[in-house]
C-alpha cells in the first residue's frame, strides 16, 4: 500500500515540481512512522534502517521508494532535457541567456543564476557523482525508473531472500521472517540490554532467556510443533537449528528437484515462526495461554 497509494502521490508531483529537499524527507519520515508504528509523527526508533527497507525485495529490502533518490534522478531528467532537447522553449532560453555555446556537463552557474537553476546544476553534479560517468546524461531516452534502480541497487542478494518472499505465504507471515533473518525482532532479551524491560526472562517457557533462538527454535513447544509440521510434509528428523536461515537451508536441500514441494515447505516453517511470535505476543500483552 504505501509503494502503489502513498508513494505514488509524491511521485506524480516530483515529476512536475523542483521540490526543496526539505519536502521529500519530510515524506520519508511519514512513511517511515506509518510503516512501523501506523501513525504520521512517532519518534520511536524503528527497527531497520530506512536505506535497508528501499532496497529491492531481491537485495534484502522491501522494495519501498526512497523518495529523496526518486525525487533527484526526477529532477535529474530536467538536466537532460537541456542536454538532449535544445528546441524545447525552455531549453532554448537556458542556451541562450546562460549557456552560449557552453559544454552543459561542465558547466557551472553564475551566483545571479535563479535558485531552480542552480537546484538543477546541483543535482547534475550530484548524479555523476553517484554514478562517476555522464553516460546517462548522453542517452537518446532518460527513464526515472531504470536510473533510480542503478543508483539504488547494492549488487548483492542474499540467499535467503529467495525464501522470504514466496507467493505462498502470507504477507503479515513474510514480514515477521524478514525480521526474523535479520534478528529485528524485540525480543526480551534486546529489550533487556537497552535498559527497557526489566528481566529477559523467556514468558512462554519456565527459565531460559528470550532470545531470537530461544522463542524460536529452542521452546519445547516449538520443537514439538515443528515435528509434527515435519511429520507431515514426510521429512526425516531434523537437527537442531540455530537460527532462521539454517532451518530454511535444510528445508530447501529436502526438496532440490521439486519447487512446488519446497516453497510449501517454506510457507509452512514462516507460518510456524509467524505463530511463535503471535503467541508471545498474545502471552504478554493478552496473558493468552500459548
């Protein structure tokens, strides 16, 4: 919802207006609090870092728009217009009063340069620096999307992104596994450290501290769940994981010649993981009995 509807409001006028810097991290930081507290002005520390969520699904992100990026490489298209379209009105006028036969790549403004202008050079400049070539600049066609996806892509993919995003789990069930992986999850025992809760005592187990593996993988609970899901998907016994992406390496060497039996097995350990967390949450905040 916030990539199709909210984002895309912003990004109809980034298309249309110079906005001010200002404007665009300002949205961010709606965003940012509608995402992870489900209101427009919470000061409360998210739990990823808001460069890591706009990365592609693929790269270990969640694919939302980084409207700052989105809205330079926008007005990174009025750059090129006055590169590749010299018979536009507004280009011709730039040629005329400040250009004059002047190489536009290099060119630097005057300070009596009007403050839209000068935005423009800035992100001119700002864009060979990210991407150190003015290829870009010198294309017959400039398409926002493809510059943005350059400029914003790590060139890394985690294995274990394969496993997060599976069309046969559910989205609330894929997102607490993508917190899970990273261990982003406010366990007691995190909560603990930071001074915020008072003991990391485990509240679904007698003894034991609550840890990622610990509520996880470590619960009797857990474990007796977890074999019967292996029980039923036919597996043999499974060693004791140790985190996340262990248990969904192991699933996947069950099932290398078969994909349809693997996602489903996927789907079943991040439905088992969601549960867990469910229950703890339950126990804690409903004193549900798990």
């Amino acid at each position: 919802m916030v990539n199709s509807v909210l984002m895309s409001i912003q990004v109809y006028w980034g298309q249309i207006f110079l906005l001010p810097k200002r404007v665009p991290q300002e949205v961010n930081s709606i965003y940012r609090c509608f995402i992870w507290h489900g209101s427009y002005n919470d000061s409360r520390i998210c739990k990823v870092a808001w460069h890591k969520l706009c990365h592609e699904k693929c790269e270990g992100g969640l694919g939302i728009r980084n409207i700052s990026l989105w809205n330079v490489v926008a007005v990174g298209k009025v750059a090129w217009v006055v590169q590749n379209r010299k018979e536009d009105l507004w280009s011709r006028w730039v040629h005329h009063v400040y250009l004059k036969q002047k190489d536009w790549e290099n060119y630097q403004l005057p300070v009596s340069s009007s403050a839209a202008l000068k935005y423009i050079c800035q992100v001119k400049n700002e864009l060979y620096e990210k991407l150190q070539s003015w290829d870009w600049l010198r294309q017959p066609t400039y398409q926002i999307k493809v510059l943005y996806k350059e400029i914003n892509s790590t060139h890394i993919r985690p294995q274990w992104s394969r496993y997060v995003w599976s069309r046969y789990s559910l989205p609330k069930h894929k997102f607490i596994l993508w917190l899970s992986i990273q261990e982003k999850l406010q366990v007691k025992d995190k909560l603990w450290r930071l001074g915020i809760t008072g003991d990391p005592d485990c509240c679904l187990c007698e003894g034991g501290i609550e840890s990622h593996a610990q509520l996880l993988f470590q619960r009797p609970l857990t474990k007796a769940c977890f074999g019967e899901i292996q029980q039923w998907l036919g597996y043999d016994q499974c060693p004791n994981p140790i985190d996340t992406i262990s248990l969904l390496r192991w699933t996947s060497k069950k099932h290398k010649g078969n994909r349809f039996c693997k996602k489903v097995c996927h789907a079943a350990v991040t439905a088992l993981i969601y549960q867990n967390w469910a229950a703890r949450n339950g126990k804690i905040w409903r004193n549900e009995d798990a």
